[in-house]
C-alpha cells in the first residue's frame, strides 16, 4: 500500500529556503525532480515558461509556510486516514494491477488534483496549495477520494494508442456518450470548453486539443483549448493545415507534420494532426485541430469518433 502512495511535498517546501526574485530557478529545479507530472500540469493549465512567470509571481511565501507548517503537524494524520480509505475501495482499484500511483505535490493551486499517464503507469497527482487555497485540507481524505474516484472512471474510458482496434472502438463509444451526457443543455461556447478538456483528459495522445472559429472574414480565431499556449491565435483560410481544412471543408488527417510543406508549427514537440471543419448550412463555422506528440497517432477511428463529437457540438 506504501509503495502507491508518495508525499513529496517536502521538494515541494524547499521553495521556502530561496528568496522571492530566485522562484523561478526554484520552479527548474522542482521540474527536474518530477518532469513529467509537473509537465502535464503545466499543459492542462495552458502555461508555458513565459507564463508560468507570472504565475510564480503570484505566490505567496506567507501562505506556503503556513501551509508548510500545517502539513508538517497534521500531513502523517491525513495520510493514515488515506489509506485506510484506500483498503476500503481497494477491489474497484485494482491494485494487483500495479498501473497507479499517488503523488501529493504543491504545485501553483491551479487544479486539485491530476491524472498523468506515464511510460510506467499513471500518477494521480493532488496539489496540496489548492487543497490549502480552497480550504479542504482539513478533510484531506476526501481530497483524495475524489481524486481516486476519478480514476477509477479515467481507467473505464481513457483510449491509449497501443489498444487493440477492438477496444479502442469501445472505449470511444463509451466516451462519446460521456461527451453527451456531460454537454447536455450547455450553450455553443460552454460545450467547446468541455469537449476539448473531456478529449485531452481520456485520449493520453491527444497532446493539444481545441477549436478555431471563424471570423466571418476568411480567418480563424483560436478559442478554447487545452495545451501548451500558441502563437496562432489567428489563422488565415489558406494557411496551414488549420486554413486548408477551413478552406476546402475537408478533414485533414496528417501522420508526420514534419512532411508538410504548408504547416504552421506550434510546438516542436508536434508530430501529427488531425483538423475536422465544423460546417453549418455550408459554412465553416469554425473547427476542431488535435496535436499528438507521437507520428502516425490518428486513424480512421479517431476520425469517425471525431466527427461524432463535432456533430454533438453543432446538431444541438
């Protein structure tokens, strides 16, 4: 039970022992202790080293020592009453597995708790600031109840690029009516934010994920995303592999960006894509791009399931 889950919140409370102007090379270092996790976090939080600055910036070192000094009297309590907890649930969480951990971290109170698919299994990351922040830290062991619940429905729908064809089409239709039901009787805008978190969330290659919608004037103009922040906040039709989707009403399906002529990068770590125009009345109403960090990631499955959920979005 030890062995799943890990307090590393004292990496965490070392940021006490640096003065204010020097956070931010306290932040390089923490990143290099969990790179991944606080990767993600960073990602989910649509932050990249410029904005992260500022978020930095809004710490405050008087609440992270009251913080520091609450968790160091009251953090083995909450801990214990957590694995109690966890003995309790512990068939719906499969531990025979072994493809989860739990991480209690402080990061910037951004979020309270996150799954982070790993090479080694999935972290489920909660961020004690938050829980600090927010004023449920004293009930800690719910905290984490949450988090572990979430998992539990995170291990039902997440779609992994390594499944099987066949189980890959049951969890997209099992995602799918999760999309539905948690859009229903939300407006236009409201709906783009939930799809594109839904999408990154349960899809672990989905590395980007948000919309463009169209100005009326043969440009696109970024809207709700998840992932790392981006230049092209305005493309034009035309431009890329965004404008040429737009342009022509097709879905552009791209395996290897790298061998694209007319591609406008976002991030070096982009390998591949996939943009689907939403057309209303024969117009391009906006559209759906997707960005996988690994080559060849999206296929005609990825596809149908897509053009589903952008017609959820349109046909409601």
């Amino acid at each position: 039970m030890r062995s799943i889950f890990r307090d590393f919140t004292y990496d965490y409370f070392s940021i006490l022992s640096y003065p204010k102007e020097k956070w931010g090379d306290f932040w390089a270092a923490y990143r290099e202790k969990h790179p991944r996790v606080l990767e993600e976090y960073m990602f989910k939080n649509n932050l990249d080293d410029r904005t992260l600055s500022g978020e930095i910036e809004k710490l405050e070192r008087r609440e992270i020592d009251r913080l520091s000094h609450y968790w160091e009297s009251h953090g083995p309590i909450e801990k214990g009453r957590v694995l109690k907890n966890l003995g309790k649930i512990s068939s719906q969480l499969h531990l025979e597995r072994e493809d989860f951990v739990i991480h209690i971290l402080g990061a910037l109170g951004k979020q309270e708790h996150l799954i982070v698919p790993t090479s080694k299994g999935n972290v489920v990351m909660i961020d004690l600031l938050h829980c600090w922040s927010e004023g449920n830290i004293k009930d800690f062991s719910a905290v984490a109840m949450r988090a572990l619940e979430d998992f539990i429905e995170y291990s039902e729908m997440n779609v992994r690029i390594s499944m099987s064809l066949e189980e890959k089409v049951q969890r997209f239709d099992r995602l799918l009516k999760y999309i539905e039901m948690s859009t229903k009787g939300c407006g236009f805008d409201e709906k783009m934010t939930i799809i594109s978190k839904l999408l990154d969330k349960y899809v672990d290659y989905y590395n980007w994920t948000g919309f463009y919608l169209s100005d009326g004037d043969n440009s696109l103009i970024l809207g709700p995303y998840v992932g790392e922040p981006t230049e092209h906040v305005r493309i034009d039709f035309g431009s890329g592999i965004c404008g040429q989707a737009a342009e022509t009403k097709s879905v552009f399906l791209i395996p290897d960006v790298s061998q694209e002529t007319n591609y406008l990068s976002c991030s070096a770590r982009t390998k591949s894509e996939i943009v689907l125009p939403l057309i209303v009345d024969e117009r391009v109403i906006g559209e759906l791009d997707i960005d996988s960090h690994f080559q060849n990631s999206f296929d005609d499955l990825d596809r149908e399931f897509l053009e589903k959920t952008c017609r959820l979005l349109i046909e409601s």
